[in-house]
C-alpha cells in the first residue's frame, strides 16, 4: 500500500493530460465547417455516441456523489434508480428521440423558434447556458475538492487546481469540437470505470473476498421506506424510480448536450441504440459505484485508524472514496485512478463547453447578427467563445458551491438541477401541446424553476425541515405544466401571434 501519490502518479496524470491535447489538437485541424465542429457531420458512430452522452452526463457528480451517499445514507438512490432505466429509455429513445431527429439543427432550441417563436427560443438559449454554466463550475468544483484530498493540499490551492483541471478541458475541446469530445469521452469512460473497479478489487483483495458486501441493512444508514407522503423524508424507494425517470427524461427532451448527441447520428433509429448504449453504461457504472460505496464503507468501518486523522464516515463521505485513491492504492494505480477521476470532470467540461458555444452562435449570433459570418471566421469565433466560457467557470467555481449546503448529491440538484424541468417544459409545450400559446410556455417554465428553488432551499427560506430533493423535479413539473396550460386556455393563440 502507499502512503500517498507517488512522482510516477503525477507523471502518469502529466501524459494523459498531454494526449488529450493531441488529440483535440489531431481533430482540430480537420475542421472545415461549424456542422462538422458542433454535430461531427451528423453521421458518428451510435456507440461512440452512446458512451459520450453517458460520460458527458454521469461526470463527477455521479462518480464521486454515489460511494459518498451510499457510505453515509444508502444505496436506495442509485439501486432503484436502475429500475428506472427501462422506463426512461422507452419514453427518450422512441417518443423523443424521432420527435426532435424530425427538426435536425446545429441547436436544439431552433425548433421552439419554429413551434412557439423567438422569445421561446431565445429563453430556451439563455437557461441551457445559466445550466451548463452553474453544471460545469459546479463539476470543476467538487473534481477540485477530490484533487485536494488525493494531494493532501489545504483549501487555499483550490484555485489552481480549478484552473489545471479546466484549462485542459477546454482547451482540446475548443480545438477539437464534438468529434475530439466523442472520442476523449469514450477514453475518460474507460478509466472512470476502471478506477471504480481497482478500488473495489482492492478492498476484496484486503478483505480475503467480498464479505464486504452487505448481507443486512446498515446501523449507520438513514431510514429509506419504499414509499412516504412526508414532504420531509429525505429518500424513498419509490421516488428514488420517479426521480431517475424524470431527470433523464427532461435532461435528454431538453438539454441540448444530450440533443446535440443525437443530432450527430444518422437518424431517429441510430439516436435510440445511442440512448441505449448510454442506458446500459449508466447502469452499469451505477452498480459499480455502489459496489465501491460498499466496500469502502466495511474497509472503513473494519479499521476506524485507516479514515484521514480527524475524520468521520458521516460527516466526510464523499472526500474517502478520492482518499481511497491516493492513500491506499499502490504507486502507479493511484495515478491512473485520478486520471479517471480527473476524466469525469473533463468529460463534462468538455461537452459542456461545446454545447453552450453551439447555442451561443446559433441562437444568439446567427439569429440576431444582420450579416452572416464566413464559414471559418465563425469556427475562429466558436473557439475563442469557448475559452471565454472556460475562463468563465473556472473562474467561478471556486466561489459558488462552498455556499450550497448538502453533500455533493444535494448541492447539485440545488444548483444546475434547478433548470432541468424548465428547459423541457418549453420543448413539452412546444412539441407535445398542440394549444400552447408562446407566452403559457414561457410562464410554465418560469414557474417550474420558481418551485424548483422553494423545494430546494425550503429549509433556508423557513427555517423549517429540509424537504426532500427528490421532490424537486415533479414538484416543478406539474407546477409549471398546470400554469402553462391554463394560460395558453385563457389566452388562446390568434393568427399571427406568437409567432415571432
């Protein structure tokens, strides 16, 4: 075992670092136009693309949130969240998917244009990057926070960690475009997992077999029922299903990281075995994750000195899996484990960049500029946008989260999860209600984030008991599909109106 990362850890981290820069560098020069740049000529590999929609959305949170809530609360979030795979798929790969592969666009938020009218549209825009901007400071975040712990480094360097972690990222990506995305995602996805799977093949190693593995449930676990009317029950099982359903649902109906995926494929039946392979890969890396959080909970728990001195399995959970890492691995292992830790946060940062510099030139640029840029002059454009918006959160990230209270899981539905329900209900109203009017779906998203934030910081704003974050997404769904309707019923449409 090692007492820390070795220099041979750093210079492993060091090369990969250097060949994703190669490689976004490699792709780079091939670019010619901004279709190629944003939706890799719209004819990439379905799998490849299944990966990269997994890696892009699971990232950090997923990866470091999961062992840390199933060591200090259980594993009822995750587990049931698998039962919701089934379901999910059915709904995104074959309702959504050849729905929106109808409206092929460079950005998913020109067919509210087309079905609603611009302020839909421009609003669609203008939430997508408020989203991802809040996602990846908040990646870059809790990515930096690991990095901390595995360098045994003091909060104060948490700005230039931010600042390495970001700038690599962005910079291949704003490069490479999608296909140096596509491809990096696919290399992060196979350190990501095989990270998770040295730590649990370590600990079984240590153990003598898996008697890790729990045969019961956990003194120190909260109580989890199946199902619960209290507002103020942190996790149920059956909300746990709802949860995972409804989160991938409006993630992949709205979100144009997700769409931008399915436009780089063929067509609507190469965009679902897409979905498919990112259903399976989620669910797979799910259950691994668990299985991490198991068995650092009995590595833990068998021997309390092995925990970082002054530390607890309750009130530092998501900081022993990272720990883990570079504490316990041997030399070398521990740096190809943190470059998978340190490809979570990349795989994110990366696509996130590239979807928000879409959305930014086509909804915005294009839309409102009266001349069109020259076809590289607006590639030229596309990567200086996306350092800006690099420079952007890494400049933020260090500020933000360290203000939200929760573990790692509740600070991120307290952030970016605020305005995963709006930005598909203007896609629901403009796609799936014939009646509504611009205006009702404008509102109905509005109203959907409103409630998004009262049920997230309902305990801050009252000063009563936390409500559950599991009820944010229905919560604000229903809230913002019952105001929209009302008023596109009220105030129905008239020829010529919300239109433009």
């Amino acid at each position: 075992m090692s007492d820390g990362l070795h220099w041979i850890d750093f210079v492993i981290l060091a090369i990969y670092a250097t060949a994703m820069l190669v490689l976004g560098w490699n792709y780079g020069r091939q670019q010619d136009s901004t279709d190629e740049y944003f939706t890799g000529g719209g004819r990439m590999n379905p799998v490849l693309i299944g990966v990269s929609m997994f890696a892009t959305l699971f990232s950090t949170i997923s990866f470091l949130s999961t062992p840390g809530e199933v060591l200090n609360h259980g594993p009822i979030v995750s587990l049931m969240g698998l039962l919701a795979i089934p379901i999910y798929y059915v709904i995104v790969g074959y309702v959504l998917a050849p729905l929106y592969m109808k409206h092929r666009a460079t950005s998913a938020y020109q067919m509210l244009e087309t079905q609603l009218g611009l302020a839909a549209r421009t609003t669609g825009a203008v939430m997508f990057v408020m989203l991802r901007l809040m996602w990846m400071s908040s990646l870059i975040y809790f990515a930096s926070q690991a990095m901390l712990v595995m360098l045994d480094l003091s909060q104060q360097w948490l700005p230039l960690v931010t600042l390495v972690t970001g700038t690599v990222a962005v910079s291949y990506s704003s490069m490479g475009g999608l296909r140096a995305v596509v491809v990096t995602d696919s290399i992060q996805f196979g350190l990501l997992f095989g990270g998770a799977l040295l730590v649990i093949g370590m600990v079984t190693w240590d153990a003598g077999g898996v008697s890790w593995l729990p045969t019961r449930w956990n003194d120190s676990w909260d109580e989890q029922p199946f199902f619960s009317l209290d507002p103020t029950v942190r996790v149920t099982a059956c909300g746990s299903v709802l949860y995972a359903v409804l989160w991938w649902v409006c993630t992949a109906g709205g979100d144009q990281t997700a769409i931008q995926r399915f436009m780089a494929t063929e067509n609507a039946s190469a965009a679902r075995r897409s979905f498919l392979v990112n259903a399976i890969a989620g669910g797979a890396v799910a259950l691994v994750l668990v299985l991490v959080g198991f068995a650092l909970l009995a590595y833990y728990q068998a021997d309390s000195s092995r925990l970082p001195e002054g530390k607890t399995i309750a009130e530092n959970a998501d900081e022993l899996f990272p720990y883990f890492i570079s504490a316990h691995l041997p030399v070398g292992l521990s740096g190809l484990v943190m470059c998978g830790m340190f490809a979570a946060a990349m795989s994110s940062v990366d696509s996130g960049v590239n979807a928000i510099t879409a959305v930014v030139t086509s909804d915005l640029v294009d839309r409102f500029c009266t001349q069109r840029l020259a076809e590289q002059s607006r590639i030229r454009f596309a990567r200086w946008m996306a350092l800006t918006i690099g420079l952007i959160v890494v400049l933020t990230s260090s500020f933000v989260m360290d203000h939200v209270p929760g573990n790692f899981l509740e600070q991120a539905k307290r952030t970016f999860g605020l305005l995963v329900t709006p930005m598909f209900l203007l896609f629901f109203f403009a796609l799936l209600v014939p009646f509504a009017t611009q205006t009702g779906a404008i509102l109905g998203a509005v109203t959907a984030f409103l409630t998004s934030f009262l049920v997230a910081y309902w305990d801050l704003l009252t000063g009563l008991k936390p409500l559950t974050f599991q009820g944010i997404f229905p919560t604000s769904l229903m809230a913002g599909i019952i105001v929209g309707c009302l008023w596109s019923l009220v105030r129905p449409k008239q020829h010529g109106d919300d239109t433009d």
